[in-house]
C-alpha cells in the first residue's frame, strides 16, 4: 500500500503548530500571527498532486508590514490578514508540507 494512503492526516492544532516552523523555510519574512484555523469552514480537504495527495489546511494569518533595519526585518504596526493554505502528506519524506498564500493551486 502506497504511504500516502496509509498515513493520517493531522488536526488543525498540529497543523497551527507546524505552520510557522514551515513558513520560515519557505518565505524571507517572518510569519506573522495566526488569527483563525479554518476560516472557509472547509475542514481538512484532500487533494491529489504531482507527488501524490496531500490535506489541506486554511488558515487567516496577519503580516505585518516590515522595514529594513540594516539587514533584519523590523514590523510595522500596520499589515494585513492573508489566506494561508498548509498542505501536508506526512507519508512523503523529501517534501511532506508545502504553503500557498491566497488561493491554493490545484493540481501543481
């Protein structure tokens, strides 16, 4: 039986905890601040990719707008809310998360 079948999907709470664990390896600023698990009320979904099927997790996060300070990035106050959507198949092992922001492209 292929991995990815055999492999369950997490809770939300595990998915919040890993999100800005995640996100530092992908993005150059910092995560901002979750502010909702869920907030298209989809629950977990599963879709299929190139490397096989992964849950989806949506989740509202705020970031801040940065400035500069030599070369760290410093929050601003202001920011705004973005759609943030974690993708996880914990049977992969070379890529078991994946983030989008915005709208999640099926299929890729």
């Amino acid at each position: 039986m292929p991995s990815y079948l055999s492999a369950n999907p997490g809770t939300y709470e595990d998915a919040a905890k890993l999100l800005p664990e995640i996100w530092e390896t992908k993005y150059p600023l910092p995560y901002g601040k979750l502010i909702k698990k869920d907030p298209l009320n989809q629950g977990i979904r599963q879709i299929s990719r190139k490397k096989g099927k992964y849950w989806v997790y949506n989740f509202e996060v705020f970031m801040p707008k940065y400035e500069r300070k030599e070369t760290t990035p410093v929050p601003k106050r202001e920011g705004r809310n973005i759609h943030v959507f974690f993708f996880w198949n914990p049977g992969i092992i070379d890529e078991p998360h994946r983030i989008e922001l915005g709208e999640p492209h099926e299929g890729k």
